[in-house]
C-alpha cells in the first residue's frame, strides 16, 4: 500500500490596521495566505471564487472592522453589452493593438508605469517603486500569468495590464497607462479587450477585483454589466439597488482603478 503525502496545512494571517486608501477615515486589514508550491494554481482558482485577490505569490481579502465597503465583482464575459460610453472607448481606440507578453518586466513597461504613478497617484507608496520592485510586482507569480500590451501603430507603448489565467476566466491584477492619453480611456480598453479574451477562449468570467461605490476611482466597475457581486458568502447578480449611489464621495486617497495594491508584510 502506497503512502500519500498528507497536504500542508494553509496558514492565513491578518495584517496590522492602517488607513483605509480608498475611504477616508476608515481602517484598512487584510486577510493574506500565501501561494507556494505545485497546488498554488488551484489554491488561487479556488481563493479568486471566494473574493479573495494576488499581489505576487500572496492572496489577500479585506476584513476591515466595520466595513465592507470592498466588494468583489467580476463580469459575466458572454453576456456583456457595452454601454453607449464604452463603445465609443472602443471605438476611439481601433487603431491600438495588444500584445500578450510572457511576465517579464521591461524597462518600457517600467517608464510608463512611473509616469502614470507620478502623475496620477504622486502621493501613494508605488511612486517610489525602484525597477527592482516592479519587476517583484510583474515576475513574482507562482501561477500562470502574462501582460497585455496596448500599442499604438508607430509601436509606442501606452498601456499595460498584468493579468491571472484562472481556470473559469481572467483576474485583472493591474494596469497602467500614458496620463497624457487619459482622454482614449485606456483603462477601460483593457478591460473591454479582457471580456474579449474570455469570450474567444469560453471562459464566463472577468474578475475586476473590489468594487468600492465610496470611492470615485473604483466605482467605474459597475458599468461594465451584468456582473456578480460577491456577498454574504456566495455570487450573486449586481442589481440595481446595489448601483444606488452613495451619499457622498469623500475626499481619499484612492488606489488604482484595476486594484493591484501592493500587499507587503506587516
């Protein structure tokens, strides 16, 4: 009779309680484990249909005191319509052409995410990444991934997105593009292409991380519909008294539209 190697046991850890980047006034705490080993891909499928995130080989979920603001989403890729707006950012954007690229760092792809993090988030923590940590942030994945790449036609790169293969669709991790192109709304183009990607490869989802109506620069996921929300436990259809709009918008200091926060060790 044949052994078989009894599976390690998955530790999850909470972080220390800082403030919140997207909501002011409020705590921010996560939830983290790691991803290591040869049962890392199944372990992150497994994590991403439960809310949770990756940030190199660590996933994380908030578990914030007192709010639950953060609210996972993902888009039901054959079902998307496009809005009138989105079809116009597709529109307006024929003449780029992505490329998939292996998840190596380059020091072009490096260029332009310092210019988009000096210039549209100066003041957070990722400004001051070295190519050292970028490349951390792009090469540091224990399952499959790659970068798209959105070229214009003289071959200037103007935005990047590193994306997760799951097996039941695609996990937007991050993304970054030229600031002096905001007006073609790149950012939306990368998604718009990924729900593409998912509908050619006959994947059902696209996971766009935490939807936060709080917050001015994460609530723009709600257009992309129909879409799941994760809540209470389980998936269920984002509705229209979920897209109830908030009181107000508090002034913050807001993390990037695709929600690759950088999760360190605390």
């Amino acid at each position: 009779m044949i052994a078989r190697p009894q599976p390690r046991p998955q530790f999850f850890y909470t972080t220390a309680a800082l403030p919140c980047p997207y909501v002011q006034g409020r705590i921010e705490r996560k939830v983290i484990t790691e991803l290591e080993g040869p049962e890392a891909p199944f372990l992150h499928d497994r994590l991403s249909r439960a809310g949770f995130r990756r940030s190199h080989n660590i996933a994380y979920a908030p578990v914030c005191p007192g709010c639950r603001a953060c609210i996972p989403i993902r888009v039901r890729a054959a079902d998307f319509t496009p809005d009138r707006t989105l079809r116009r950012v597709a529109r307006d954007n024929a003449d780029i052409a992505v490329y998939e690229a292996d998840p190596r760092a380059s020091p072009a792809q490096f260029q332009l995410f310092q210019r988009y993090q000096l210039a549209r988030h100066g003041d957070g923590d990722m400004a001051e990444m070295s190519f050292y940590d970028f490349r951390a942030m792009i090469e540091d994945t224990p399952i499959e991934s790659f970068v798209a790449e959105f070229r214009t036609p003289d071959d200037r790169l103007v935005a990047g997105c590193l994306i997760d293969r799951l097996d039941d669709g695609f996990s937007a991790v991050y993304s970054f593009f030229e600031p002096e192109m905001a007006h073609r709304s790149l950012g939306s183009l990368a998604i718009l292409w990924l729900i593409g990607q998912a509908r050619a490869a006959g994947l059902p989802y696209v996971y766009l991380g935490y939807w936060v109506a709080e917050s001015r620069k994460m609530s723009y996921k709600s257009r992309f519909r129909p879409a799941d929300i994760f809540s209470a436990g389980q998936w269920r259809p984002l509705g229209a008294r979920d897209l109830a709009p908030p009181a107000q918008f508090p002034p913050s200091s807001q993390g990037h539209p695709l929600d690759a926060e950088h999760v360190r060790a605390r």
